[in-house]
C-alpha cells in the first residue's frame, strides 16, 4: 500500500506533470476534490473514483472523515492517489492529510502542482517577482476558518507582491485592512479561471478592485508587478 497525494495544477490539464499522470495510471483508488478539470481522471482508466469534495444540498465530507477514508482506502488497496487543485501543500489541506498517513504508519509520496499562486499570474504574463520590482511574494488566504478563537491573518504585510486565494468573498474587509499598510493606489489584478476557457481578468487598485465585478474561483495579486502585465496587455 502507498498513497500519493498529487497536485492536479491550476485547471488546464496539460499542466499536470508526468509524475501525477503516472501516478493516476497505476492507481487502484483515486480521491478526488472537485478539480478545475476533471478530464485528468482519464489517465486512471481501471481505477475506483471517490469525490471528496463540496457537492449542492448534501454534506460535505469534513477534512477528518476524508483522512479516515484515505487511511482506509489505502489498507486495503496497492495504490491510492489523493488528488487535488494546484499543489496540494498550498492551501490544500495536504499536510493533514499526509499526517493523517503518518500517523497510520501507512506509506506515501508526495508529488507537487503547479499552484494556481504562481502558476495563473505566468500564464497571463505577470511575474509574481521581477528585479528591480518585487523581490519578494506572500501567499495568504482571503478566508481563514470561521471556527478559529483568533484570526492568524494581520494583513500587514510586507512583500512587494501579496496573492490572495480564496479572496473573493471578503475582498472588501481585506483590501480595507491592506490600504492600512499600502498605498491606495497599488495595482490588483484579479484572475477568475486562470488558465481554463472561461478564464477572465479584472484590473484595478487597492482602492477600486471591490466597484468592479469579480467572481469565484480567482485569485487576487496585489503590487507593482502588475504593472507589467497591463503593459504587455493594453486592453486590460
Ligand atoms: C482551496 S484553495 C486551493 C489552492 C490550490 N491548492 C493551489 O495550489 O492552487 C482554492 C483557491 O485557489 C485559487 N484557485 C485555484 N485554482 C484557480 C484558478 N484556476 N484560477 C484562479 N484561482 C484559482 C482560488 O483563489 C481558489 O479559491
């Protein structure tokens, strides 16, 4: 038994890597989170598919029931694959998940995405660093859990490039907080889809982003750097 836990990338299925495509061929089981994608899943043609992930109007599995799973899964199978969007280490909950393993003494490999953090912005030409612009990036989550008793997130950060995932919801509190610490003015470009058909872009400033309209999945990238993406996209 071995579990690989795989990062699918951000959408586009030709941004898997071969590794997570040989994975999924030798998989007997693959778990599965809702993907970008799901044409992936081809590459597994004689395996169990198991969904994991949100579906309307009924329970969604809570992050304990799908290590119990996946511990299961894996005791009664040669290979298991837990695939997930992007990299599954970025907000995906793969720590857990590989905790959750290591605790079973049960065997696994770990094989990275593309994240949809730094991935997105370089398919649309916008380099989350650049000399002489940003020598440095923060990833951070728009939503942290509800639950918590503090929140972790302070918004005073100091990279010249912030991402926000899962920004969209609170893109209104969390800009507010930024403008604490940055100029008003700073470039955001938004990214719903990036990198699959519907892919759309919104740009705008610190101060502006929230009058436009913007809808999930996107990610939101704060600084400089996008500057340079308007300048190579005029129309934006
Ligand atoms: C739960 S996080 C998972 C991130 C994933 N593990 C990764 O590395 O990309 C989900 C968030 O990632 C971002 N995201 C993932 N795929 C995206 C895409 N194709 N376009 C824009 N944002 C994306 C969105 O902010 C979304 O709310």
């Amino acid at each position: 038994m071995v579990v690989y836990l795989v990062g699918a990338g951000p959408g586009d299925p030709e941004l898997i890597t071969l590794k997570a495509v040989n994975a999924l061929k030798n998989a007997d089981v693959v778990l599965y989170d809702k993907l970008a994608n799901d044409e992936i899943l081809k590459y597994a043609k004689d395996a169990k598919f198991i969904y994991v992930g949100k579906q309307a109007g009924k329970h969604y599995k809570r992050q304990d029931e799908i290590n119990e799973i996946l511990v299961n899964e894996a005791k009664e199978n040669d290979v298991v694959v837990r695939l997930k969007g992007g990299d599954p280490f970025v907000f995906g909950r793969g720590g857990e998940e590989m905790l959750a393993l290591f605790k079973e003494g049960i065997e696994f490999k770990l094989i990275p995405g593309v994240t949809s953090a730094i991935g997105v912005p370089t398919t649309i030409g916008l380099p989350v660093t650049h000399r002489g612009v940003s020598t440095s990036v923060t990833l951070v989550t728009g939503h942290e859990d509800p639950t918590k008793n503090e929140k972790q997130v302070k918004w005073d950060f100091t990279a010249d490039t912030i991402v926000i995932l899962m920004g969209i919801g609170n893109i209104a509190e969390n800009t507010a907080e930024i403008m604490k610490y940055k100029d008003p003015d700073t470039p955001v470009c938004v990214i719903e889809n990036g990198t699959m058909e519907n892919q759309r872009i919104v740009t705008g400033t610190l101060k502006d982003i929230t009058e436009k309209e913007i809808n999930p999945p996107a990610l939101v990238v704060i600084g400089h750097v996008v500057d340079l993406f308007k300048e190579i996209n005029k129309e934006v």
